[in-house]
C-alpha cells in the first residue's frame, strides 16, 4: 500500500490548529470542560459544592482552640449537620433523572445554612459571613437565570448580615451597617465578573467547537482524499514513486513495489538504494551508469519520458519505459519533488523484436533466391540471340520487376537493422546533390517533370556520402513520383550557422497535416498515394529519418495537399557539431 508519512499528517493538523487561532490556553478551557462535563450531574454538583464545604470543614476542625464553647452550641452543631446534608444531599440525590437545573437548590440552600450558621455564631465568627461568596459564584458560573442569580448574589449576604444589626438595634455599630453595605456590593461584583468572564468563555468555546468541527471535517475529506489516491494507485498498471524536494521517497505504489522486487538484490526503492538495483541499459547488458537511472534523473531535476531501461537479470527481466515529471517547477531552488512513472513494455518490445527478426529473416531469405534471378536473367539478357522479340519483353518486365524487389528486400533489410552505421566526414554535398539529381533525370523526364537545383558549390557538410546520396536519392525521387501530373522538382541548399539545409521542393499531389505528420512511420503510405496506385512500401522516408538524425540532423515536409511538399534537410557543418 502506498503510504503518506504519519509525521507530515500530524504536522499539518498542529499547523490548521495554529492556523486557525486556537492556542494553549483555550486548549486549557477546553480540556477543563471537557473534564466537568464528563463527571456527570452528581460529580459537578458534589465538586461545585465541595469548596464551601471544605472551609466549614475547616471552621469545625479549628473551632475547639480558635473559638472554645463554640462546638457545644446545639443551635450552631445543627447548622454544621445541615451543612453536612446539603453535602451529602449532592452525591445521593439523583440528579440525572431530574429537571435539568435543579441542582441549583443547592446554592439557594447553602445561602439559607450560611444565614442559620452566621446567626448561631454571630459575635463569634463575625467573617463567616464571607463564606457566601461560594454560593454566589456558583449561582454566577451556572450561567442560568442571569437575573435571578444577581438578585440572590445581593440578597442572600443581605439576609446574612442582618441577624447583626438587628441585635445591636436600636444602636447598630459601624461594622453592622458597612457589612450590610458592603457583603452584599462585594457578591454584587464578584456576580457581575463572573457573569462576563463565563459569557466570554462561552463564546471561546463556541468558537473552539466550531473550529474542531471544521478541522473534524477537513481530516475526514482529507483521508477520503487519501483512501481515494491510494486505490487510484493501487489499480493503476503503472509503477508510481514520488519524490520530496529533497529527493527521498514520498510514496511508492504497489505496482512499483513488485518492480522493485524484480529490479533489486535486497535493495528498496528509493533514490539512495537505485545504485544497487539491477538496472541496465539498451542493449540489456550494460549496467545504467548511476547518474542515468531514473530516480537519480528525476532528483535532478530532469523531465523525461520514454526512457527504456531494462529491470532485473536473466528469464525475468523486463523493459520498462520510464517518465518523470516536476511537481512544482516554480520551487525555489529549482525542484519542487517529482513524480516517476514506470511502464512495463515488455511485451510489447518482445513483439517488435520478433517483428523485426521476421523481416530481417525473411528479407535475407529472399535475398539468395534474388540474386541468382537476377544473375540468370542478365546471362539471358546479354545474349538474346534466338529469343523472339515477345520473350524478350517479358524477360526484361521480369528483370525490373526483380530489381524493385531486390530494392524493396534492401529497404527492409534496412530499416530492419538495429545499427544503421553512419560515418560522417567533411563531404561537398553539392556533389552528392548533383549526382542524385543527374540520376532521377530519366524518371523526371518520363514523368514529365522538371528538375531544378539551386545549390551553391562546394557545399561542406559532415556527411557519411554513401548514406546521405541514399537520402537525397529518396527524397528527391519521391518528389518526382508523387508529382503525376508532371511539375517542378526545386532543389536548393544553404549553409545556415552551423547547419547545411537542403530543400527539396515539388509541386505534386501534397500531403494532408495527418499523413504529413506520419510519413516518417515505417510502412505508412498516405491514403492519395495508395488512391493513385503509386508503387511504394513506405520504408524510404523512415529510412532517411534514421540517416538523418544519425549525422546530429532532422528532416521536416512543408505539405499543401494538392499544391505539393517541401521536404528540408538539415545537417551540421563540421564534425565537430555531429551528435553520432
Ligand atoms: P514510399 O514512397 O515507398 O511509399 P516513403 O517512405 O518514401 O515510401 O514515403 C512514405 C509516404 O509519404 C508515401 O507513400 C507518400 O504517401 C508520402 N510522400 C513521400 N514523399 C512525398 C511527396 N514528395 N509528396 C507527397 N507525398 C509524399
């Protein structure tokens, strides 16, 4: 399976986190309600509770030295045992089952405990009428009732510190009026801050939730994404690796996985293992140097397609054509990862082979026979004395004919051979251009064509002579051929910088763009030369394509249909620019 590196995944969750504002300390609120909410009704109303209860706890423990005689108040142990109820209330009432928010009798009946407990300890513990802070932050935090919450927050620590000034009326001391201004202003406060600060935070988590519902979204379509690649990459019949900008394997498919196999000892796939894979050239024999193998290629930073390497040794090697391609060329440093594909073809260059040993057997098979034809017919030939003039004429159709087919054999034979050797040297090709010219008269003058050159003298080239007069023998007579109407036959040549040009240009029957395009195809003949019953194999212009770039050059047809073609020839000068 192809796989997506898990470190990356988890980078780019942390990287939207960050991207969409949510830092730690809201991560904090959110793991803090989490946490509250997953308590349950009775762990969030026992834990609410548990501060208030802890510091009358503490009253209780502390109560025998800091205020002795306290505890043997029966009015004042009542109200701790009621305290001590309320808490027990929290864990044993089932609160789930109950209406939601009903728990808040809590609070409203810790107000009435504190009241009862202030009042038995008045001119004991004057502070603890400070303890009502707990309800009131309680109530506050619920975020329920607003109002009614502030409206408690105010009258609850009013009721506590009224007990005070009612004893000490008709005359209440300083402290009892300040303490019933300023308790119940205090909670006031305290409500109102708690109040926003629990607005804002709820509004924080809505944010939050709403992010994590997005980020929750884009991690779904993301691994669906990913599910869908990879069965993408999995059904295709095509090895897949694709590499990071620094070269290293992003993903291989398991397809290329099995190639992989075929083509390593025990080395992977990736470009630091490709030297130890068994990967060789063209001719199946000769290691791929490390520098042409496919992924060192493809790290470097070069497209390519149709690069046949051969994978693996013996019965089971197998051709691949191979492609790579830059995944962003706009990278900063010049590469931006690629992706390389590789293709099994070797079916379908076993077949070619094959084809080729039937044409190039075949052809040589013909070869004996043709000979000793040939050899008969011109012993014959040569001495006609005795033969009557109709014998004669037959003799001699069997002759040509004989001839065309010994041509037609050489063609095949050629174009058959893996190696069409080529050794140019510096050549004056207005000579090798004079002479084809000088040999296609005959067959201009029969079909009515005029032959001009237009050549300058001498005209150096780097040139094998034998194979470029095949060359321009080919084009020059296919330009008179597929000129039936008769026409000019114009043959120029320039030296351009460093390149010869030959035009060979004619005013027949022309080419359509989709045979012109197809003409240097082995075999292809265009459907108006078939239509004309011109005699043809279509082998010569694949033959001079061949001999053409074997010298570093190209040949291009400039084609009109109907008004004709315009086949050019291009050579280098010297030697020196010849790609051989
Ligand atoms: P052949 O001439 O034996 O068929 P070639 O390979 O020389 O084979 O040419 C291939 C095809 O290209 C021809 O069959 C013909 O259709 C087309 N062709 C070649 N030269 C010309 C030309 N000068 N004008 C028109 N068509 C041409």
């Amino acid at each position: 399976m192809p796989r997506f590196p898990t470190k990356q995944a988890t980078d780019s969750v942390s990287e939207l986190s960050e991207d969409m504002g949510i830092n730690s300390e809201q991560m904090m609120v959110r793991d803090a309600r989490r946490f509250y909410r997953h308590l349950g009704p009775r762990g969030q109303v026992a834990l609410s509770q548990s501060p208030l209860t802890l510091f009358i706890a503490i009253v209780v423990v502390s109560a025998p030295w800091a205020w002795p005689g306290l505890l043997e108040n029966a009015f004042f142990v009542a109200t701790i045992a009621f305290h001590a109820a309320i808490f027990l209330a929290c864990f044993l009432v089932p609160w789930e089952r109950l209406r939601p928010n009903l728990w808040l009798v809590i609070p409203l009946l810790d107000l009435f405990a504190l009241f009862l407990t202030r009042t038995a300890s008045l001119n004991v513990i004057p502070g603890l009428a400070l303890l009502v802070m707990f309800p009131v932050i309680w109530l506050s935090a619920s975020g329920l009732h607003a109002r009614t919450s502030i409206v408690i927050s105010i009258v609850g620590p009013l009721v506590i510190s009224l007990p005070a000034l009612v004893q000490h009326l008709p005359n209440p001391t300083p402290s009892d009026i300040t303490s019933l201004l300023v308790l119940p202003l205090m909670m006031l406060a305290i409500s109102l801050a708690i109040h926003f600060a629990s607005a804002n935070i709820r509004l924080h988590q809505k944010r939050i939730e709403q992010k994590d519902k997005r980020l929750g979204e884009l991690l779904a379509e993301s691994r669906d994404r990913e599910r869908l690649l990879n069965a993408i990459l999995d059904t295709v019949d095509v090895g897949i690796v694709a590499l990071g900008p620094d070269g290293t394997t992003l993903l291989t498919n398991t397809k290329q996985e099995s190639f992989n196999k075929a083509a390593a000892t025990q080395a992977g796939g990736s470009v630091a293992d490709e030297p130890r894979q068994l990967l060789f050239s063209q001719d199946r024999h000769s290691p791929l140097p490390a520098e042409k193998r496919p992924l060192r290629r493809a790290a470097n930073g070069e497209n390519f397609a149709n690069y046949l390497v051969w994978m693996g040794q013996g019965p089971g090697q197998r051709a691949f054509f191979t492609a790579s391609r830059g995944m962003d060329p706009e990278a900063d440093d010049g590469f931006g990862g690629a992706v390389v594909v590789y293709s099994d073809v070797t079916d379908v260059i076993e077949a070619l082979t094959a084809k080729e040993e039937l044409v190039s057997n075949v052809s040589h098979e013909f070869g004996s026979p043709l000979t000793s034809i040939l050899g008969n017919l011109d012993l014959v030939l040569s001495n006609p004395e005795g033969i009557g003039p109709a014998a004669l004429d037959r003799l001699e159709v069997a002759q040509r004919n004989a001839e065309r087919l010994r041509a037609l054999v050489s063609d095949l034979l050629l174009s058959a051979s893996a190696v069409l050797n080529v050794r140019p040297r510096q050549t004056d090709l207005a000579g090798l251009i004079h002479n084809s010219v000088g040999s296609a008269q005959a067959q201009a003058d029969a079909a009515n064509v005029q032959l001009v050159t237009d050549v300058p003298v001498p005209l150096w080239a780097s040139a094998d002579p034998l194979r470029m007069a095949q060359a321009l023998d080919n084009v020059v007579s296919n330009a008179i051929k597929y000129s039936p109407n008769g026409g000019v036959v114009t043959v120029s040549a320039a030296t351009k910088g460093d390149r010869v040009q030959v035009q060979v240009k004619d005013t027949g029957m022309g080419l359509n763009p989709d045979d012109a395009a197809k003409i240097f195809t082995r075999f292809y003949r265009s459907g108006a030369a078939r239509k004309a019953a011109i005699p043809g194999a279509g082998l010569g212009l694949s033959i001079t394509k061949t001999i053409l770039e074997r010298h570093g050059g190209s040949i291009t047809c400039d084609s009109t249909p109907g008004k004709g073609s315009t086949f050019t020839l291009t050579l280098p000068v010297s030697t020196a620019t010849a790609e051989t």
